[in-house]
C-alpha cells in the first residue's frame, strides 16, 4: 500500500490516502472521496504554494535570512510568502506588522518563534503546513482579525498566550495528539464558538479560555488531573460542562462569572473545590466525600441548597452575597455558621427569636442551657 497526502474534497483537511483505491473515507468529517481527485487537489494547492515561493526570489531583498531562519521581514506587502530555503520563522519577524493579511508558509518550515505575528491585526488567515512542530509563546496573540484555525498534526503543544485576544476567532481545530494547553493560550477570544479538547491532553495552564464568551459546553479530558486558576472564568455562555473522572482539583476562579452554568458534575476523588464565584445560575450543588477544602461561592445569588461531606472540617467565608442559601447540609454546620451570613442572619435569628439552639435548632435542657440534640450550650 503507498499512502500518499490528499486533501479531503469535502472538509479541505490534509490526509493520506492509499492511491492504488479509487475511493477513500475520510477521517475526520467520515465522507467518502474519489482518491485521483483529492490527490490532484493536494498537489494543485501545492503546486501554487511552490510557484508563489519561486517568486520570492525576486523580492528577496525583503527577507533577512541566517541558516535558514527567517530573522526579519523589510517590506510591506498585504500577502507574504516564505522564501523556500527557510525552515523556521524566528522571533518578533511580524510583530505589529498591521498591513499583513495573508501568509504563505511551505512545507519545510518546522517552527515558528515567539511573537513571530504578535499584533498583525489585518491577518486574517494562515495555513499551516503540516511540517510545524512548534510555536512560540505569543506568537499570534492580538490577531484581531484572525477567524478560524487548523492547527499542524505534529504540534503537541500550544503555548502561553499563543492566540490569546484573537477576538474574531471563531473556531479552533485541534492536532488529535495535543498533549498540552498553555496558560492564556485561548483567553480573551470572544468570538470562540466552540472547543473540542482532544483525548491526550493532560494540562491547561491558568486562564487558557477566560473571556471565552461564547463557548457554550466543554468535555475535559481523562488525563487533567488539576484545573487551574481562571480557566474558563468570564465563560458567560457556558452551560455544559463535563469533568473527567481523574481530576483532584478545581482551581480558585476556575469558572467564575459563568452565568449561564446552572449545575455541575463534581466526580469523586476530587480533594479541592473553588472556582465558582459568580455563578448566578447555579442552584444546588454537591460537594463529594473526601473533599477536605471548599473555596469562593460568592456571588451565586441563585444558589439555594448545598450538599457538604464531613470531611471537610471549615471554611473561611466563600459565601458572602448568596442570599437564598438556606438550605445545608453538613454535619459541621453549627461551628461554621457564621461563614454563611444570609443563612446566619436569616435562619439563626429565627432561632433566637424562638429560643432554640443557634447551631441545630434544638431545644435546650432547662437548668444546664445545653442544647439537648448537639450539646452547644445557650449562648445569647
């Protein structure tokens, strides 16, 4: 069998394919194609990326080129090709290039460096060859005008702040063996659609899709053990979420402010709960066993009844601004009441005005004013 690159004739996705079959299936959009035609196709798109590199020569004076990086681009064209004996795009090359519309990149490029597009606030597409491994951090953080992404098959990682503030961005395809998300990668894309995390992936950095306003549900993948701080914070359409089952932690801020999240799924074997400040949709939630620290709740001003494990022993505040939680389950309650304070003002002055136990609502003993069902003597 020789495997050989097509491109899918319904999906423009790169695959390979076996040429000696007349039809193949695609494997990613699972539509059948005709194999002649989406080989012609491949080498047709090719066929021009290789014509429009041969003409670079001819600008060449544009281009500042040290064994084969490309450290520094002169000229001023809306359209950019790569020279072909370039095999990596270095640092800050574009940076703040605000005429840039276009790249062209060949199939010999292997990485791309740090802030290499930061700031080309006009590039509204690239094509990435299927020869990137890498890309540097920040290297298209602020393209506003970039609106969809298919990212290399051999990338593994996606760095801090790598299209961080791309505001148009509207979709993201993932390389299937992705391992990582980095810090800030995604934070601040207002216009994100949608996400679909692959199997692999096994850390997100802090903040990797803040402010992605428009993502409406996210499936976690088994491997992430721990969600960092402000990973989907400011998500406001956010209303699905699937953690996996491996995971321990949920990070301070991990979804605050994601109004539009009205319950969640938390798995056992999670020991660590914050991250929901600001979650005015939510309306119950349990807490599983073996959690021993429970964070920021503030704000849930919808939330009404919350489920506590006994092993958690305390906690300081996190509740502030939930007026309707009323309703709470936990056998270390009455030494913690105070830390709710719209249940405390509301539940405990109750008691007090009817003379029972501030802590269970039990009568007390009548000589000894010790509260007949926790034991807590009278004392107000």
């Amino acid at each position: 069998m020789a495997l050989v690159n097509a491109i899918c004739t319904s999906c423009n996705k790169t695959v390979e394919v076996d040429n000696s079959k007349e039809a193949w299936v695609c494997p990613h959009c699972s539509t059948p194609f005709i194999v002649e035609k989406a080989v012609k196709k491949y080498k047709s798109q090719h066929k021009e990326v290789a014509r429009k590199v041969m003409a670079v020569k001819k600008n060449s004076n544009d281009f500042e080129i040290k064994d084969g990086v490309l450290t520094a681009y002169k000229g001023k064209a809306d359209e950019v090709t790569v020279p072909g004996e370039v095999h990596k795009i270095g640092d800050h090359v574009f940076e703040n290039n605000t005429g840039l519309k276009n790249i062209i990149i060949h199939d010999k490029v292997e990485s791309i460096g740090e802030y290499a597009f930061r700031g080309c606030t006009a590039l509204e597409k690239i094509k990435f060859p299927d020869s990137i491994k890498e890309i540097g951090t920040w290297a298209f953080r602020g393209c506003t005008s970039l609106k969809e992404l298919v990212l290399p098959p051999q990338l593994r990682s996606i760095t801090d702040c790598l299209f961080a503030d791309c505001s148009s961005l509207e979709s993201v395809e993932f390389p299937p063996m992705l391992t990582e998300i980095g810090a800030f990668s995604f934070s601040g894309c207002k216009s994100l659609k949608a996400v679909e995390i692959p199997k692999y992936v096994a850390q997100m950095g802090k903040y990797a899709f803040s402010g992605c306003e428009k993502i409406e549900k996210v499936a976690i993948p088994e491997g992430v053990s721990q969600l960092e701080e402000c990973a989907f914070a400011n998500c406001t359409a956010l209303s699905v979420v699937g953690l996996p089952k491996g995971l321990k932690s949920i990070g301070a801020s991990a979804f605050q402010n994601c109004t539009a999240l009205r319950n969640i799924e938390i798995p056992a074997g999670v020991l660590s709960v914050d991250g929901f400040r600001g979650c005015t949709g939510l309306r119950a939630i349990e807490i599983p066993a073996g959690v021993t620290a429970l964070g920021d709740f503030s704000g849930c001003i919808n939330l009404e009844s919350i489920r506590i494990p006994a092993s958690v022993k305390k906690v300081s505040g996190g509740f502030n601004d939930c007026p309707k939680l009323m309703n709470i389950s936990w056998s270390n309650l009455s030494d913690n009441a105070s830390n709710f304070p719209s249940y405390y003002e509301t539940v405990v002055a109750g008691r007090k005005t009817a003379g029972k136990c501030v802590y269970c609502g039990g009568d007390f003993k009548l000589l000894s004013k010790v509260c007949k069902v926790c034991g807590k003597k009278k004392d107000y």
